[in-house]
C-alpha cells in the first residue's frame, strides 16, 4: 500500500476554464477511483512555506510571484515567464504554488523521516520552474526542492521524468549536484517545447555523467518507448545506487495529448508503472516518490494517473469505467468517454516510417550510453 | 547582427619578426589557428597553423628553420572585416576566397577577428534554443505582407517570438521556421490553421478520428 498525498487547496493552482493545466483531470481521477470502489484516503500536507521555497528560487523570483498573487503590478514580470500566456499570473497563485509545493515536501518526508516506501502526491510535477523563471505552466519548482531535502537526509535520489516534456527545470536546477540522477525521457526538443534535453547535456561537475536525457523522434510508440526506457534505466540506476526514486508522472506522452506527438496508449503507461516499481524493489528497498505532472487530454489523463494510483497500490485494473463516471464527466471533458479502460491493444494509427522511428530511438539510447558511461567508472 | 557582435577581443596577435616556434606556442596556449601580425597597431599579415606547419615540414618544397620570422610565411594583405558589417558580408568574404577568418580593423588598426568558428556560433544563435520554447514551421506565399500577418498572429495573443528564421521554397513560397515562448504550439498550430496558415510543423497526428 501507499501514502497518498493529496488537499482541495491544489485545485486554486488554475490558470482559468480555457488553460489545458486544468484541476479538472485531478477531480476526473477522484472521481472515477470512487465510482471503481475505491476509498481515496489522502493525508493533507501543508503548504510549504516561503522559506522552504527559498531553498532553490531567488527571492527577488518570489517577491515578484508574491506581488502578483496579490494583484500587483509587476512590470517586468515578462522577464521572469510571469505574466505569459503560458503562465498567466492569478490572484493567490503564489499560495497555490506553495499548496503544490508543501504535497511534494510532504511526500518526501513520509519516505526520509516516516520511513514509508510508496509516495503519490496527487499534484505537483512542476518540472519546467527555473530558479528565477516561470515556465511551462510552472511557478515553483516542487521536485527540485523535494529532492534536495532527500539528498540533505542521505538518500541519493535518482529522478525519473516520463512527462513528454523535457525536464528542464529539475535538471538545471541540479546540474552540478553530484547526489542526484535525472533521467528524462520526452520528444525531441528539435521538435517540442522547451526545446532542450539533448544527449550531450550530461551534467557538470560531480554532477557529471548523472543527467541523463533521451530524446524521443515525435510519433514513437510504446514498443519503442519501452525498448529504450529498459536499455538506460536499469543500466544507470545499477551504476548511480540511489537510496529513492522521485518519478514525474506525467500522462502527456499519450497519443491522445493536446500538446505533444508520442503515441503511448494507456497499456504502455501500465507497462512503465510497474517498470519504475521493479525498479524501486530492486534498486531502492522499494523507495519511490510518484508525482503527477502533464497530461492535456481529460480522458486519457484521468485513466493514466488512476492506473497510477491503482498499481501502486497494488490494485487491481478494471476492464471498464462506471457508466455514472462516463455520464458525469463527458460533458465537461468535451469527448465521449471510453466504455473500456484500457486503450484499445491497437489504435489504428497509420504511422509513416515505424521502423525509421524506432531505430533512431535505439540510437539515441546508444548515444547517451556510450556517452555518459565513461563517467560511470 | 553585425561583426562586432560576434567578434572576439582583442585579437591575439604577434609581430612580424616572431619566430615560427613562438607563434606556434601562442596557437597552442590559446587553442587557436590564426594569428594577425602586425607592426605597432597596423595589420600587416596573417598567418594560420597551417603556414607554420607546411613551412617547417618534409613536405615543404624548401623546409625552412623554426626560428625564422613569421613575416616570411604569413599572408600579406590580408581580407579585413569592419566591426561595422553585417555577419552576412564576412561570411561570404571568407566563402568566396576559402579562408579561416578575417582580422577585424577600425581606424587602421586591429580591433577583433572573426573566424569560420565565430560565423556557426553566429548560426546557433540565430537558430538555436536559449530559452524554453516551442517550435514551428509555416509555410507562407511569397509576397509582401504575409510575414507580417503571421507576425501579427503572435502580437495579439501576446507571445514572445524569440527567433525567426526564413528560407526560400521553391518561387512561391517561404518557409518560417519560429520559436516562440509558448509550450502549447500544437494548439497555436491549430488556431493557425483556422487563420488559413499552412502549418508545416506541428502536423496534424495520423489516425483516423
């Protein structure tokens, strides 16, 4: 079994009805775990507070976050990705942040002060923040600031990011920190925002050799995803030796994404779940911290993070969703909801150059190998 | 952009009557291959890792001692950049005559040097990613005003445009390669498309639906 982390308060992190980071998708998983049975028991965190924030943003970032929360003018907001049409600035945004911020501290500790095994934090996964720079529908940066506070309690966390974006905030954020791993699979930045995470950004300092990026040909599908996910994962978590893994969950790597251009079905998400919790029984005495993230499409992104929630719990996965979940929520979500789970075994997707999409993958994976295994001795 | 801008300063730079030997050893100390020579401030000649080490090889027609002068094996008069052209005009100086770099001289005296190293620097940013951003192709007629719709299409939802690059297709239509400071580019896509652009990148995703 596992904690759950979760409070209503990460709702006000919204940046209004038409903006795809919608709260929505936390209510549609809620809901459809209730009408499966299942008694969602969360634990309520705190927000974090403004000093906890400090640890990795600026205070001249937080400042700013803060006169815009509470409806001040900022004039170089722009500067600091406020204020954006990707991050609009809202009143108690600052708050909501720290709410997100506050799940994922909590989380941490329930691992490195609690000594729990299994995490979920319903929220949080805000991987594009910058110390200084909004992003990305990010303010704060959760993941950072948690695994900063397990590495302070010796626990080396490797960080696996399986968001279709790359995780560039985290990574930059801990380039040069010698106790933590980042792994981030996501569509090429040739192609997707934010437009990094190359095979070549591999860490600096003692941190070198530990920031670890494949990036994935647009269309890749989950045969391929898993082909690569199995080559470099176990391989760098063998060599790192984390004490914990903290896995940003995000559901925008499905086909069905508003925002992005790999093909994962919900059955491949299924497979990398219980990938990573392999991993976390092998590597890590079953230590993991899963938080949520992406996932721009209301119907996929409910499933995905319920089969999230399900498997780490070692639930069951039904063959159909509740009628009464389908009746509720496919007005709001603006599509039919599907009658089964799971997605169909295949989706009829004509992709062009399968084989070519593939091999290029493989590729990448070899690349990163071959380049950041010469660290690892 | 214009030369001073990529431009590295000062130039390492020798005298004409430095050694072979030395100036190999300031190449080497400063991990470069082109040095100017001058005499006081005025450029007098270049000269590359190449001219020394052809000079002083077997393969020289008459190898000569590591401690001449480099005034015996440098280029004379050589092709100059003002801080003031565009990077375009010195790429296409050092294209046309298939040379190294170009020392940079104001007032006749050596200011900078750009080398074929500074130009691809130049290119990477021009194309390249320095802020989060996402990316997209559109494919626009080749006549006046369409550059400045698509431009517009930006401004009013107010997104920052951080780089624009354009190629000519064909002799009707131009390619527009953007990065803007927006991760929702497949939902820009859309609404371009609607304002009848012809989105090249993202595409539309191939299932029947």
């Amino acid at each position: 079994m596992a904690s759950v982390i979760y409070h209503p308060a990460y709702r006000n992190y919204s940046f209004g009805d038409h903006h795809p980071f919608s709260p929505l998708r936390v209510d549609m998983m809620l809901d459809l775990l209730r009408e499966l049975g299942h008694e969602v028991r969360p634990s309520a965190p705190e927000p974090a507070t403004r000093e906890e924030v400090l640890d990795v943003h600026s205070d001249y970032y937080v400042r700013r976050v803060e006169a815009l929360s509470a409806g001040e003018d900022v004039p170089d907001r722009e500067e600091y990705g406020l204020g954006t049409p990707d991050t609009p600035a809202f009143p108690g945004m600052d708050e909501a942040a720290r709410w997100h911020v506050g799940g994922t501290l909590a989380a941490a500790r329930r691992i490195c002060e609690a000594g729990e095994r299994r995490v979920l934090q319903l929220g949080g996964g805000l991987h594009h923040a910058r110390s200084n720079f909004a992003s990305g529908f990010c303010v704060y940066n959760d993941l950072a600031l948690a695994i900063r506070l397990l590495a302070r309690h010796g626990l080396w966390v490797a960080y696996i990011d399986v968001d279709v974006h790359h995780g560039d905030g985290v990574q930059q954020i801990l380039y040069d920190d010698g106790r933590v791993m980042t792994i981030s699979l996501h569509e090429s930045g040739q192609f997707l925002f934010p437009g990094s995470g190359e095979v070549r950004e591999l860490g600096s300092g003692v941190g070198r050799g530990l920031k670890l990026n494949v990036p994935l040909e647009p269309l890749t599908e989950g045969a391929s995803y898993l082909e690569v996910l199995d080559e470099v994962v176990p391989a760098a978590l063998a060599h790192f030796g984390p004490g914990v893994l903290v896995v940003q969950a995000g559901a925008d790597a499905h086909y069905e994404d508003r925002l992005a251009d790999l093909m994962l079905t919900t059955r491949d998400y299924e497979a990398v779940f219980r990938r990573i919790l392999g991993w976390a029984d092998s590597f890590t005495s079953g230590r993991v911290l899963f938080t949520l993230g992406g996932g721009y499409s209301l119907r996929a992104t409910s499933r995905v993070w319920t089969l999230l929630y399900l498997l780490v719990n070692d639930l069951p996965v039904p063959a159909e969703t509740p009628e009464a979940w389908r009746r509720r929520w496919a007005d709001r979500a603006g599509v039919e909801l599907p009658v089964l789970f799971h997605d169909p075994v295949s989706i009829g997707a004509d992709v062009p150059n399968r084989e070519a999409i593939a091999r290029r993958n493989r590729n990448s994976a070899q690349r990163l190998l071959e380049a950041a295994m010469p660290y690892w001795s | 952009m214009l030369v001073r801008d990529i431009m590295r300063r000062p130039a390492i730079a020798v005298a004409g009557n430095t050694s072979l030997r030395d100036a190999y050893r300031t190449m080497q100390e400063h991990g470069i291959r082109h040095l100017p020579v001058r005499e006081g401030d005025a450029l007098v000649g270049v000269v590359t890792d190449r001219d020394l080490r052809l000079a002083t090889s077997a393969l020289a027609a008459a190898p000569i001692s590591p401690d001449r002068p480099v005034s015996e094996v440098m280029s004379r008069h050589p092709e100059t950049a003002d801080p003031g052209d565009p990077v375009e005009d010195a790429a296409r100086t050092m294209r046309r005559r298939k040379i190294g770099c170009l020392p940079v001289v104001q007032d006749e005296s050596l200011v900078g040097i750009v080398t074929g190293l500074d130009l691809l620097d130049a290119l990477l940013r021009m194309t390249g990613v320095d802020k989060p951003s996402g990316r997209l192709e559109v494919r626009l007629a080749d006549r006046p005003g369409e550059l400045a719709r698509l431009a517009g299409f930006f401004g009013e939802r107010g997104l920052n445009v951080h780089s624009i690059l354009t190629h000519a297709e064909g002799a009707a239509s131009v390619r527009a390669v953007l990065r803007v400071g927006s991760i929702e580019t497949r939902l820009l896509a859309e609404e371009l498309r609607r304002s009848r652009f012809e989105v090249v990148w993202p595409p539309e995703k191939p299932w029947p639906r």
